[in-house]
C-alpha cells in the first residue's frame, strides 16, 4: 500500500506549517551529511525558508509584528548610483 500523504486535500495544512516542516526536514537531512557541497545547498535551502517563513508571519500579522528588517541583506553596491 502507498504511503499517506502528510498533508492531504482535507487536512489544509499552512504554508507556515509545511514551511516549517520542510526547515525541520533539510535541517535533519544536513546534519547526516558530512561538511561539502550537498549539506551546503541544504543547509542554504533551510535559511532561505526561514527567511520566507518569517515574511509569511509578517505578512499575515497585519501590522502586529514590526517588518523583519534584519532578513534581507541590501547589498550597499547596489544601492550606489551611477
């Protein structure tokens, strides 16, 4: 028989929740791995979802949380004009 699906149509799971499942998910795979690329890209993979799962909360707080200035790096050459 087939595995059952962790999150079926019924169920509705969050993004938020999903989100942090998948964090939790590549965060566990990396640590089995040995120090390289792979566990790199996973662990690079787990940071970027953090970092959309704190703009979800955000986001969806209406204005009750402050904007999460410190996760998106502006890079300053960038800002610089020509």
């Amino acid at each position: 028989m087939a595995a059952k699906p962790k999150y079926s149509i019924l169920k509705k799971a969050s993004h938020v929740d999903r989100l942090s499942d998948q964090i939790k998910g590549l965060r566990e795979k990396a640590k089995g791995l040995p120090a390289g690329d792979e566990r790199d890209a996973l662990l690079r993979k787990a940071e970027q979802d953090e970092i959309a799962l704190r703009l979800i909360e955000w986001i969806i707080s209406s204005g009750q949380l402050p904007p999460p200035e410190d996760l998106i790096p502006i890079r300053r050459h960038r800002l610089r004009r020509k």
